[in-house]
C-alpha cells in the first residue's frame, strides 16, 4: 500500500508540477539529506559513518528498515535519536526525505 501511495504521489507531482519541478524538490531532498543527515547516516543511508557505527545507526537500505511505514520514518525524523528535526524541517521537507530514504533500496 506504501508503495502505491508513493508512486501516486510521484505520478500526481509530475502531473501537477511537471517532470522539472519533481527534479528540483528531489535535489532539495538530497541537500537536505547531505546537510542534516549524511554526517551520522552516510550518503547512502547505511549508517556507515564514523559516527554512525558510534551510534549503531542501522542500515536504512535494507528490506527490514524499508519495510517501515512512512509514519515510522516521519516520525523518527522528527524526534531523531541523537538530535530531533522537528523545528527544523517543514512537512514538505519531511515527506520529501522519507521518499529520499526509500530510493536506498537494496
């Protein structure tokens, strides 16, 4: 179910938005990524940082942590377990780094 909500939400981006646009909020979710997250998640989400193995940070590219629903990752997100998101990232911000997230499929 997860997986059609996410390919509507894509389709309908397109459609509304244009092929550019979508190019461009995916740019911005992979700033966003780069800036707030990959230090302790890495690049690709496998917690393979120096600060991540600290941490123990799973690997988000793996069938377990990519079957979580998106409430999951929205929620660890903005709690973070070492430092919370919440009054840093808008829902838009959110919801475009949980789909970031998703493209670590293994």
């Amino acid at each position: 179910m997860t997986r059609v909500r996410l390919a509507t939400s894509v389709v309908a981006a397109v459609l509304l938005l244009g092929p550019t646009s979508l190019a461009q909020a995916d740019k911005k979710a992979e700033r966003a990524w780069k800036s707030k997250c990959a230090s302790c998640h890495g690049a690709a989400g496998k917690g393979d940082t120096d600060k991540g193995k600290e941490l123990k940070i799973v690997d988000m590219s793996t069938p377990a942590f990519q079957a979580k629903k998106d409430d999951e990752l929205k929620k660890a997100i903005l709690e973070g377990a070492s430092h919370p998101f919440k009054s840093e990232l808008t829902p838009e911000q959110v919801d475009a780094l949980v789909a970031y997230i998703r493209t670590f499929k293994k």
